[in-house]
C-alpha cells in the first residue's frame, strides 16, 4: 500500500482496537501488520515493542516470539527474564479465546 490512504485508514484503525483492548495480542499484531502493509518496518517494530513493554509491566509475560519474528527481530533479543526466575526461564503470553473476550496467561 506504500502509505495509501488505505495503509493509514488500516493503521487508525488497529489503533483503535490496541486503545479499547491494550492487552489484547491480536489487536497488537494487527496494528504491526498494518504499518508493515504500509511499508512501515519501523511503525511495526515500535508498535511490537511497546506492546512488549506492556506485557513486561502489567503482566510480567513476554509476548508470543513470533510476533517478533514477523517484524524481523529474533525474540531473544528482547526477551527478559522475571525478575524472580533463574536467566535462561523465559515467560510468554499466551492468549486464549473467552466468551466475550481474552482470557491473557502468563506461561514459562
């Protein structure tokens, strides 16, 4: 789309959805999709990587490494251990499907 009016009308809309559902990973990954449609790598791999922010903070969970790897970062990069577990004891977020919503766990 090379920031057509269509890449931005993708963009403001995954934000939206990332603004009603900040945790939400799929909204996440749909905002990078977008920026990536629009030839944006670098609106991608910010939005990754403020989502990986959030998951550190609020859930102490990385997200799932693929959403790295589809921005073209190795997630062992940017994977930090708990604070509580042994280097080397990876969290990630796993997030599952829910009557009327995402149910988000943390898994190591």
């Amino acid at each position: 789309m090379d920031g057509s009016n269509g890449g931005r009308d993708a963009v403001e809309a995954a934000t939206a959805a990332v603004r009603r559902d900040p945790l939400r990973e799929d909204a996440h990954r749909a905002l990078a999709r977008a920026h990536l449609d629009a030839g944006d790598l670098c609106g991608a791999r910010a939005a990754v990587q403020r989502y990986a922010q959030l998951t550190r903070r609020e859930l102490g969970a990385e997200p799932a490494p693929d959403l790295w790897t589809m921005v073209g970062l190795p997630a062992w990069t940017h994977a930090r251990p708990a604070r509580s577990s042994a280097a080397g004891d990876r969290q990630h977020l796993v997030l599952g499907g829910r009557a009327g919503g995402v149910m988000a766990q943390a898994h190591r």
